[in-house]
C-alpha cells in the first residue's frame, strides 16, 4: 500500500473526511524526495497549477502529525512521511548531516526510560519527541 492509500484509508478509519486539500498534501508529501516545510509544499501545489493558502496546508499538517502520518524532522525544519505504518507509539529520526538521510525508528524501552525521567519531575508525558544527528554508516570513515 502507498503511502498516500494507508493516509487516506487511516483518515477514514478515524472518522475524517477525504478532503481535496488533505489528499493533495498528502500526494506532495509522498513524491518529497526530503523533508517539506508548509512552504515548500505550496510551492509543489503551485507547480502544478493548485493552490492551497499557508493556513489550509499547516491545518492538513496538523492533522496528519496528530495521526502519526506525517512527522516533523526538527532539524531539517520540514515534514515528512511516516514510513512506520501501523506501528504505534513514538516515532524517531535518525539525521545524517552528511547525506541527508533520515531513518525512523520507535523504541518502547526509551519511551518507558523517558516517562519515568518525566515521572521523578511530577510530569505526565504523553509524547516524546527525539532526534538524533550525526553520520550514517555510509557516510562514517
Ligand atoms: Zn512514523
Ligand atoms: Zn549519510
Ligand atoms: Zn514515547
């Protein structure tokens, strides 16, 4: 399943509508070759002759990264897809600043490690949120 038919079927799923400006940031977010800031994305719509106003395509974002579709990559100041499908809890980014490539993960002993770390500060976590950067094996050496 693309990534555009699991967003649109878990959209569903979740009781909300297909709507055009939905299913066109979801098409633009899966052709990305990286990471997309709303900017970005409009600019894509735009080259295709769409148009979606700023406000529209961070609500559709919103959205999504609630849904755990799409995931902000703080580092690189963009969005991108999930490519975790199904796969509950919190997802992380590995961020190579050589080569640009991110690799997703989830980690259920970090999330646990990380709740009782907010536990000791009388902090109720809900979501965590890490990313790594550094140098991926083919860029090491
Ligand atoms: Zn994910
Ligand atoms: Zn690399
Ligand atoms: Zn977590």
């Amino acid at each position: 399943m693309s990534f555009t038919e699991y967003a649109e079927k878990s959209l569903r799923e979740k009781g909300y509508k297909l709507t055009k400006p939905r299913r066109q940031v979801l098409e633009a977010i899966e052709k990305a070759e990286g990471p997309m800031s709303p900017y970005d994305i409009g600019k894509m719509m735009e080259g295709k002759g769409r148009h979606l106003d700023q406000v529209t395509i961070y609500r559709v974002i919103n959205l999504l990264c609630s849904l755990n579709l799409v995931h902000k990559v703080f580092s690189r100041g963009g969005y991108v897809r999930c490519d975790l499908q199904e796969e509950e809890g919190c997802h992380r980014f590995l961020v190579c600043r050589g080569c640009g490539h991110l690799q997703e993960y989830r980690d259920e002993a970090l999330c646990r490690q990380e709740s009782q770390v907010a536990q000791k500060l009388g902090f109720q976590a809900e979501h965590h949120v890490t990313e790594s950067s550094g140098l991926c094996k083919d860029c090491q050496g």
